[in-house]
C-alpha cells in the first residue's frame, strides 16, 4: 500500500447551498492538521466557489461524480477535464447513492474510471454491499465483483493514483460504523482482487483502500489505525466545523 499520509475524504453529498459551502471550506482551511491529507468534496455547484476559496491551502478539491465522455451532446452532464480545470484534484466514482438512486453500472463506472484517469484526476471508486446481499452471503462476491468489473483493463500507470472505499450501503448514515476488524477484513479482500488485476507494485505504490460509513470523531482511529487502511472518508460527520474538526483531530 502506498505509504502517503492518511487521507480523509469529506462528501457533502447534496447537503449544503453555495453559501454554506463556501463557509465550510473557508473553516476547514484554517483547521491546522499534519496528521491529514484533507478533500472535501462539495457539488458541481459549489466547486468553483469552494476552489477560489481553497487557493493557497493544503486542503484538495474533489467532486462526487464525473462523466465517461470526453464532450458532447450529453445535457447535464460534467466532463473530467472540466473538473481538472477549475482545480479538482479528486473524484468520487460510483458511490451506492448513485448506484442506487441513478442506476449507476458498474459498466458506467468502468468508464468513468477510465476518463478519470485520463484527466490526470485521482478516483475514488466506491464499493459495498447492500444488507441484503450481505444477509445472502453474498458480501466478498460482491465487492469482487465490483472491483473487477470497474478496473478490469484500465491501465494504471506508475504515474496514476486510486483510490477504493469500501463502504458498506447499509452502514452509510446509521450512526452505527462496521467493527474495524470487519473493515480490515474486507480490506484484505479487495487487496486480493487488485493483486488479482495489476502487477504487484503497481497495487502496493498507486492503489489505496479506505474505509467509509458513520465514521465519527469516535471511531476514526480504530480505523485510520489499520494495517491496510489509508483513510477514511466521511458523510454525515464532516458538515459541521466544530464536529468534522474534533474528528480530525482524533486521527
Ligand atoms: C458516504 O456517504 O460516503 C458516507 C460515508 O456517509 P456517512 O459518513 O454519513 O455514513
């Protein structure tokens, strides 16, 4: 695994307006942290505000979805190269909201991915299972599932970076995180299905596994603290200074 400092992803998902957003990342700048690697990733609507307002930090910019094509007649769509351009560094890909409410493939996905990377940005590729699937015992297919149809044939060179979450879609704004032994588990199953797909070094250098769902300033460390966990990314816990600034700090 890549040995870069842990990573903290925050979503905001469509929770703020442009005026909160901007508030938001103006606090989160000024939080000093050298435990962290910092992304906040806000709407389509707000990055261009959020990204004047990020200039000079170390805080990074991500957004929470991209489209497969490079331009076109695609209406309401956002293309990767867009995104590089107005400073996002980042990009979360197939989260299970979009999975689920969008009917995101994980053919879509693929190609996302793809675009991502040629745009020079990092994705952030979500996979879980849902409880049901889970009750099935279907939990470790699925996700190799997942990962394999999303990376399969995407050249990773040396000079690329990804990143997969695994968050499981019934633990994702309980309140209530998996056990970390759980994640650490499950961790070691997506390992395996990258070591199954990319040369060695290419999965221990470009590759890194983060955990997500209900993480709080409570929980955070047990799993930042893992072998094979290079972060955590963060919903619910991250749209409030004072409560996204105690879980840094719990780090
Ligand atoms: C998420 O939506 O990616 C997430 C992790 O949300 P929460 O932290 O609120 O569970």
């Amino acid at each position: 695994m890549s040995t870069q400092n842990t990573i903290l992803i925050s979503n905001w998902k469509m929770k703020l307006s442009v005026a909160q957003a901007k508030k938001l990342a103006i606090a989160v700048k000024n939080k000093k942290t050298t435990q962290a690697e910092l992304v906040i990733c806000p709407t389509f609507a707000s990055l261009t505000e959020v990204a004047k307002n990020l200039a000079g930090s170390q805080v990074k910019l991500g957004a929470q979805n991209c489209f497969w094509e490079p331009s076109g007649a695609y209406t309401g769509e956002v293309s990767a190269k867009e995104l590089k351009e107005i400073g996002c560094e980042f990009v979360i890909i197939g989260h299970s909201e979009r999975r689920q409410y969008l009917k995101e493939t994980d053919e879509m996905i693929h190609r996302k991915i793809k675009m991502a990377l040629a745009c020079g940005l990092t994705p952030i590729l979500c996979v879980g299972e849902t409880f049901d699937q889970r009750q099935q015992g279907a939990k470790d297919y699925v996700l190799i599932q997942q990962v394999t149809q999303a990376l399969q044939g995407v050249e990773v060179g040396s000079d690329k970076q990804l990143i997969i979450a695994y968050e499981p879609v019934w633990v994702i704004g309980s309140g209530q995180a998996i056990d970390p032994l759980e994640a650490a588990n499950t961790h070691q199953v997506i390992y395996q299905s990258l070591f199954d797909l990319f040369p060695s070094d290419i999965v221990k250098n470009n590759f890194r596994i983060i955990y997500g769902g209900s993480v709080d300033q409570t929980n955070v460390a047990d799993f930042v603290s893992l072998e094979k966990t290079s972060g955590v990314l963060v919903g619910g816990a991250s749209l409030k200074i004072d409560e996204f600034s105690a879980l840094i700090d719990s780090i």
